[in-house]
C-alpha cells in the first residue's frame, strides 16, 4: 500500500485481466476469415452504423482525453476544452453529408489515395509520407499517455512502474490483435471498449461529485485571465452540485480571453475548425472505419451517432478534471516535485543571491516536516535510492539526487517561464516577482551580447495526474470498481492505438508499397506487409513513449498532440475542401497546397513563436487556399473534374441520419448558450 491509501486488490486484477482477454478474444474470433487486402484493411466494406459510431468514439477516446483533456480541465481553462468535443459535434454532421458521399463513390482503401483520384499522384505520395511522419509522434504520444496513467496508479499503491513498462505493455496488448485481424477486429473490440469508457468516465464522475459533497475545503481557480488560486472553506449544508458550481464558475466558461495561451476564443471562430475536420473527415485513423462501411446510409448514421456522444463526452473527462483539482491540488503539486526540483536547481544555479530557494544537503526528516512556505528547499540526497520510497507531504521540499545537481549547468542566458501553468505566480508571489525581476536582467544581457536566451519552464501543478489522483482517491475499493475503470481506460488507449496502427500500416501497405514499390505484389503479401508494418510501429511507440515525458513539453500531452498535427491538417483539408468545391483546380494544385503548408507552419513556429497554433492553422490554411487559387486563375482545367462512380457500395443518403444530425448541431449550439459569459456571470 502506496502513502495515499490506495489498493490494487486482487479482484482488481482479476477483472483487469478479463476485460483483457475479453477484447483481443472477441476481436480475433470475428476477424478470423478475413483473406484479401479489403478484408483486413477495410473489413470487407460490410461495418454496420453502431459498430462505426462506438468504434468512431473508441478510436478517438483514449487517455489521451482522460489525461491529457482532463489535465487541461483541472487548470484554468476549465469547461472550455470541451470545444474539442463539442465543435467535433457539428463537424462530423458535416462530414456524414458532405464528405463520405464522395469517398464511398470513389472506392478508396486510404485518403492519400483520394488524393491521386482528384489531383496527382505526387499528392498522394507527399500526403501518404507526411501522414506517416505524424502518426508515428501519435502513437508515441498516445502510448505515453497511457503509460503515465499505469505509472501513477501503481506508484500510488506502492508498486513502481517506469514509463517504459508501461508502454510495453500498452503496446503488445494493441499490436497483437491488430496484426492478426485487422480493422474488424479493431471495430468489435472497439464496441466493448468504447462502452466501457463511457460507463467508466460516468462512475468516476459519479463517485468524484460524492468526495465533493463530502469535503469540507476544496481549491478553487478565481479567474481564468490570471489564474489565481484559493483554498475554500465550504458550507456543510451545500450539495456536491452547488459545491462545483461554486468553485468552478470562472471555469464554466466556454469563452477564453483572446490573449489565453491555450484556447482563447479566437480559436473557436476560426483555427479549431481546421484540426476538426481534418480529424474528422480526413484523418485515416477515423476514416477508415468509414470507408469500411457496408453503405452510405449505414455509414452517416453511424457519423451521427457518435456526433451524439461527442457531446456527452465532456461531461465525463472535463467535469472530473476539474473537480480534481478541487479536491487534489496539494497532492497535483507534489506530484510536480521532480520537475520543479530540477527548474528551481537551475534558478538557484543561475541566482545564488535568492532569499526563494535553499540548497541543503542531506536533510533529516525532522527538517523535512518542518520546512515552512517562505522558500523552497532543494533536497541534495546523495543518491536517487534514497529519494525513493521517501514521505514528503510538503510542496515546498523538492528532492533531487546529488549527481542529478551537479549535473545541472546553467547557461548565462537562461531564463525562467511558465507560459500555460498561469497559477504558477499565486503559488509563491514573491518568488514570481524575483523570477520577473531576474529574467529582465538576463533578457537585457542576452540583447547586448547579441545572444539568444534559453528558456527553462516552471511548473506548480502536474495537471496530466488529474485522472489518477480521482482513481487513487475516489473510487470505493474492494468492490472491483477501482479494475474495471483501469481497464475500461486502458482499454481505451489500446484502441485508440490500436486504429492507428491499422491506419498507418493501411497507408504504408496501399499507398507506398503497392503504389511504389511492388505494384503487382499479391494480396497475401500486401496483407503480411500491413501485418509487419504495424510490428513495426508499435516498436517505435514503446521505445519512444516514455521520451515524451520531459516537463519543458508546452501545453501538455494533449496540446502537444493537437500541435502537431498542424504540420499537414491545414494543408490536407485545404486541398481537400478547395478540390471538392473548385472543380478547375488543375492537378499541382494538390502538392503545391500539401508543400505550401509544411513551409508556412514550419516558419510561423519561428516568425511568431506567440501566435496560438490554432491561430497559426488558420492563417496556414488561408496561404494554402490562396495559393491554389492562383494556380487554377493561371492555369484552369479545360472543363470542370467529374467525380466518376467507383464504389462498391450502395449511395443512397439516410433521411433519419441528416434529422438527427441537425439536432446535434442544434443542441450543441444550446450548450454553447448555456456555457457563455452571460449566462454563467448570473
């Protein structure tokens, strides 16, 4: 038993590995007749609507969200992440009527390869190489975030797991029954995974609202401008749901301030619109499950259908996000103590003069109990053993292992930032002003001496643990809750995983082996090349996975993940949309749009480092569009392109999809109201 209190029983266990067994099982069993290339990539073109809709959510949902979501919920920005959720609402009604009619009449395997149908073939190889490059950061990302969920829990019951564990066995667990099955054994074990991760989400969000009624204090962010921060006393006679209301208020604002960091609403009007219908409507991962459809009306209800639970998402990541944070913000900042200590080592490195932070070497417990608030102690202990196992219950206290210390050499231009954490400065007001003052100096000299500065981050809560610190603390144990829910959310993750991986052996198989490489290749060899492929990936996800936890990381995983992404979503959806709409676009429009992208996002980065990348999408995809304009006013078609009828499925659209789909549209509209400024303040 871990200092928290927290189990992992032995019926816990049990069910974890059940579940386990469960999933690759059933998926296996209802792949196993699968024999060409459009049976293991494409599940023979015959998935139902509510195998795509759970397998849709599953493939999206993973800890990813529960993580990286819920770690962004339980900061400032509060409810207002849930735009990723909900204007994904509205963007997949979009696609299920305005984009999968012309993919389903095309007959493709992969999305690259609509490229080759509508423009060329050096669109389809620059979009298929490039997708390739990006899945392969998800997948280490997504592994990661999974990874870090195994890493917490186990180290709270007083069994530690590395991230790299972790990631293994993340990794086998998706490689093995994808390997063998393909995407249909991807969509049926996503239907149980993605009805386990909604029912787990909703008995974590049940059992955290139960702790906050219980509590007697609980942390509350004041404004999410400034981030400040205050511990709360509250009523014995509230309930849990006046509680939350209470504490979060300023988080129950869909409208972030234009200048926040991570969401402002700018981002809202124009630059989150580009990451969703990329995701959505273009990204293979997601698509394919589309593709695989048995028709166009089985495939826009079930578009539909997971619009709807989109919308119901954030009511089980977002919400718990930020009542951890109420009720775990101390236990948030321990779990910050070892990137803070090796921050705060660099400052009191670069600035012996500072009253804030004392080295001391050795510390007894005794001094280590008693340590005030006044300055941060770096705790030099001689070795890294004898750091673990070690009790410290004050945020103050920051051990570090002594060859770790000396190891640290501060460059003369180093200076200090916390860009996203915006609580930072309310967690020691003084020693914010210190950094301030010490950072205008370091500026000034970097300026004279003609350098560039270097940039350390520092970091008062460890957000990405939001979701294990309500695992660790508000699940009932001994009941077999606590495996179910670990299950449910790793399971998640393996799906999540799971997709990509059959998305990028799906392209790396069909549209540069097959296109490129061995044009007249059998289908048996494509298949084994698919099979080989997604070996292959995984090893990239496990070894690179645990990386990915560096601290100087911006944003969070889950920022980290939507950023970049930006390198080929802008230019993927302008040509697509300009392709679809402009039908004189001439054949170069395709690379010169993909090309004029990369460049442009790539220069933005470094041009304007503090243009939000959601803003920095937008003006990318504004380039691209004009770019392609240009071309086709120079060199139009002779006559409009004719999308000719290719597919092997039936087109006919579903009248109830498109009723339910404006529902969606207009019931996401209503949470936008209910959520905004005017009526929150009330």
């Amino acid at each position: 038993m871990g200092a928290s209190g927290f189990k992992i029983l032995p019926g816990d266990v049990a069910i974890f590995v059940l579940f386990v067994i469960t999933v690759v099982t059933v998926g296996l069993i209802k792949s196993r007749d699968e024999k060409s290339s459009e049976d293991y990539f494409l599940a023979g073109r015959g998935l139902r609507w509510w195998l795509i809709g759970f397998s849709l959510i599953a493939a999206n949902i993973s800890t990813e969200q529960f993580v990286g979501m819920s770690g962004n919920a339980a900061q400032h920005v509060g409810l207002a992440i849930a735009s990723y959720e909900w204007l994904a609402a509205v963007t997949l009604v979009v696609v299920a009527f305005g984009f999968l009619p012309y993919f389903l009449r095309a007959g493709i395997y992969t999305m690259p390869e609509f490229l080759e149908y509508r423009y060329n073939s050096a669109a389809r190889l620059i979009m298929a190489a490039a997708t390739i490059l990006i899945y392969l950061l998800l997948l280490a990302s997504v592994t990661y975030s999974g990874a870090l969920t195994i890493k917490t829990l186990a180290g709270k019951a007083g069994h530690p797991v590395s991230l790299a564990a972790g990631s293994l066995v993340i990794g086998l667990i998706a490689m093995i029954y994808v390997t063998a099955g393909g995407l249909k054994a991807c969509a049926w074990a996503d239907l149980i995974q993605g009805s386990a991760l909604i029912l787990g989400g909703g008995v974590i969000m049940y059992f955290a609202f139960q702790k906050l009624g219980a509590a007697s204090e609980a942390s509350a962010i004041l404004s999410v401008k400034t981030g400040a921060v205050a511990v709360k006393e509250l009523a014995p006679d509230a309930g849990s749901i006046s509680r939350f209301l209470e504490l979060n208020r300023a988080r129950l604002n869909m409208f972030l301030p234009a200048s926040d960091p991570i969401l402002p609403w700018t981002a809202l009007l124009f630059g989150l619109w580009i990451p969703n219908f990329y995701y959505w409507g273009l990204n293979q991962y997601i698509t394919q499950r589309t593709l695989g459809s048995a028709s166009l009306a089985q495939g826009q209800r079930g578009i539909v259908f997971a619009a709807f639970m989109k919308l119901l998402v954030p009511f089980v990541i977002v919400v718990p996000g930020m009542i951890a944070f109420n009720l775990y913000s101390r236990q948030m900042r321990l779990e910050a103590a070892a990137d803070t200590a090796k921050a705060l080592a660099y400052y009191v490195k670069a600035n012996p003069e500072t009253r804030h932070v004392k080295v001391v070497e050795s510390p007894t417990p005794e001094q280590i109990r008693n340590w005030g608030t006044n300055a941060y102690m770096i705790a030099v202990f001689p070795e890294e053993a004898a750091i673990e196992g070690l009790q410290v219950e004050n945020p103050f206290v920051l051990p570090i292992a002594k060859d770790a210390f000396e190891a640290l050499q501060p460059s003369p231009y180093l200076v200090f930032a916390s860009p996203e954490d915006l609580s930072w400065k309310h967690v020691n007001p003084e020693l914010a002003k210190e950094v301030e003052a010490y950072n205008k100096r370091v500026e000034e000299r970097a300026q004279a001496d003609g350098k560039e500065t270097v940039t350390e981050k520092l970091i008062a809560y460890k957000y990405d643990t939001a979701l294990a610190q309500l695992l660790g603390h508000v699940l009932p144990q001994g009941v077999g809750l606590v495996g179910f829910v670990v299950a449910a959310l790793l399971g998640a993750v393996v799906s999540s995983l799971a997709a990509m991986l059959n998305a990028g052996s799906t392209i790396l198989a069909m549209d540069i082996v097959k296109k490129y490489l061995a044009p007249n290749a059998s289908q048996k060899t494509i298949v084994f090349i698919g099979r080989a492929a997604v070996v292959g990936f995984a090893i990239v996800a496990v070894v690179v996975a645990p990386l990915l936890g560096n601290p100087n990381i911006r944003g969070g995983i889950f920022t980290i993940i939507q950023e970049s992404q930006g390198f080929i979503s802008p230019g993927i959806l302008a040509v697509f949309v300009f392709g679809l709409v402009v039908r004189t676009g001439p054949p170069s429009c395709g690379p010169a749009g993909l090309v004029t992208n990369m460049i442009a996002y790539g220069a933005l980065m470094f041009l304007a480092p503090n243009l939000q990348f959601l803003n920095r999408m937008a003006v990318c995809f504004v380039l691209c569009v004009a770019v392609m304009a240009l071309i086709t006013l120079l060199r139009p078609l002779p006559k409009p392109i004719e999308f000719k009828r290719q597919g092997v499925v039936a087109l006919e659209s579903s009248r109830t999809a498109k009723i339910a789909g404006i529902g969606v549209v207009l019931l996401t509209v209503l949470l936008y109201i209910v959520f905004s400024p005017l009526v929150i303040a009330r």
